[in-house]
C-alpha cells in the first residue's frame, strides 16, 4: 500500500474510531500515568527531521520544531504509522525505551563534541 493510501486509511479510521481518539481529560489520574508511559517519544539523537512522520499522522499530532520532530502526545490516537514510516527508527514507546538502549547501545553513545 502506497503512502497515500495508507495515510488515507489511517484518517479515515480515525474519524471512525472516535474511541482511539479520546482525549486524556476524561481519564482517572491512573490511566493517565499509565497512558503517559504508553505513549510515543522521539529520540533526538536519531532524529533526521525528513518529516515522513509528520507526513503520515492521521490526526497532525507530529510537527518539526528547530530541526526535530515533537510529537503532541494528548493528540496523538497510537497508530503506530510514523513508527512504521520513520526511516531512521528515531520513533518508539516510552516503555519500550530502555529495552531499545539494551538492544542497540551503539545509537546511544556520548556525543563526542561535546
């Protein structure tokens, strides 16, 4: 599936599913953490800022601020397609996080300027 019609499937399956789309503000203070740690962070260091993530989010919940994509976690419904489109696997879930530096510790080396 090209990247048109999959963008095409992601927004329509968003407009309905108003379910995937809730906002946090109708959750209990639990669910809220719990979604915080569930939801989706960018690595900087991986970050190439080509905007093939932002290319792809149904909702526009991803943006390109001083060189690096930003995701707008209360916006964003999970669907995992920039995960999919990112072609340098700078996009990954807070919880998998430290799973991710165990498995690739190269990506995670101290910059040598500075």
């Amino acid at each position: 599936m090209d990247a048109i019609k999959r963008r095409a499937f992601i927004r329509m399956t968003a407009v309905l599913g108003p379910c995937l789309a809730s906002s946090t503000r109708d959750l209990w203070p639990a669910q809220k953490k719990a979604k915080e740690d569930d939801s989706l962070m960018i690595l900087s260091n991986l970050c190439s800022a080509c905007g093939e993530c932002v290319k792809i989010c149904p909702v526009d919940a991803i943006a390109i601020k001083k060189g690096i994509a930003i995701i707008n976690t209360s916006e964003c419904i999970e669907c995992d397609a920039c995960i999919e489109e990112c072609p340098t696997e700078a996009i990954l879930y807070k919880k998998d996080l430290e799973a991710y530096k165990k498995a690739h510790p190269e990506r995670f080396k101290p910059d040598p300027k500075k």
